[in-house]
C-alpha cells in the first residue's frame, strides 16, 4: 500500500491525467489473475493444503514493479553516468524494505523459505530486462510508462484490500492485531520516510 499510495500513483500522476484508469485496470486483471490462479491450484474439495493465490499475484505485481525500476536506470544512464548511478542507488535503497516485505508475504503465503528466496531474486531479474530493454528502446517505453505504473499500483492495492487486510482480519487475538498494525504502518512510515530521502 505504502508503495502504490506514495510511490507509483504520484509518479504516474505526473506522467498522465489517465492514471486513475489504469488503476482501475491494474486492479481490475489483477482479480481476473487471482480467479485464473484459484482456478488452477485448488478447484476441487480435496484440495486443502495449499500455496496462497495471493503470493503469485504478490510476484506478478513486483515482476512490473521491478521492470520499471529498470526502465528508470536505464533512463538515467541514458542521461548520464553519475544520474544513472545515483538512480540505481535510490532503487536500492527503495527495494530492500519492499523485498523482505514480498519474503513474508510469501513466507505467509505458504512458500518455504527457500523457495521464497529463489522466487524473489528471480522476480528481481525483471529490473534488468527493464534496464536493457529500456537502454535499446527506452522511447517506447517512455509512453507507456504511466500504464505500467499505474497498473502495478492497481496490483498492490488489489493484494493489500482483498488479500492480505482480510487475512489479518481473521486474527482473533487482539495482541495480534496490534503487531499487525504496528507492522503495517511501520512499514508505511520507511517507503515514506525513503521517498523524502530520495526526493520523491
């Protein structure tokens, strides 16, 4: 949330004045994503022990998130050696809270560690298709960047409100609730606090 409220939506707000659109659209393939994978993992009764659909959507969302992120490097390299290295430190500093947050999710979610280790840094890839991609053909993707902003945001939201909010509401346990709480806005409170540090 913290990202896609603070981070994603300003920036693509900036880019165009159908950002709100494609928000919709992000959330909107989102659920249809989520139906494909319930559809595929447990479509029958017997099916009881399973991995959460919510943690495929997690790394589609951070696939494009991290794609982006290679875009914007490559972007500043384009501009300059010193701009690219210090975008490419700023994404750094960006992505460490978000990457251990995607580990618990998927931790959560039903992953073993390992395999949620091994998925993040497969994920993490995605930014350096974006960097060459974008290096070679950077002006195409500048027109679309405010889609794929946008629609990333559009996923985070859709996993946050209808995943990962109402799996924390089944809580009981009102200590678990307020760690939850304590958790959620902390994490929060470093995308924003990054977001001042970096300047955006």
């Amino acid at each position: 949330m913290g990202s896609a409220f603070l981070h994603l939506i300003p920036e693509a707000a900036e880019l165009s004045e159908y950002v709100f659109i494609y928000i919709l659209i992000g959330f909107f393939a989102f659920f249809i994503i989520e139906k494909l994978f319930h559809w595929r993992h447990c479509h029958n009764l017997k099916c009881k022990e399973h991995v959460h659909s919510f943690a495929y959507m997690n790394l589609v969302g951070d696939g494009i998130h991290n794609f982006i992120d290679g875009l914007i490097v490559a972007a500043g390299f384009l501009a300059s050696p010193l701009i690219g290295l210090t975008t490419s430190a700023a994404i750094v500093l960006h992505e460490i809270p978000q990457e251990l947050g995607d580990f618990g999710v998927l931790v959560y979610a039903g992953f073993s560690k390992k395999k949620a280790l091994l998925s993040n840094f497969l994920i993490a890839l995605t930014a350096l298709i974006g960097g060459v991609l974008g290096y070679l053909v950077l002006g195409i993707f500048e027109n679309i960047m405010p889609l794929l902003l946008a629609v990333a945001a559009g996923g985070f939201i859709y996993i946050a409100a209808s995943d990962l909010i109402p799996e924390i509401r089944k809580q009981e346990s009102l200590a678990s609730t307020l760690v939850n709480s304590i958790v959620i806005l902390f994490g929060i409170l470093i995308v924003y606090g990054l977001g001042i540090l970096l300047g955006h």
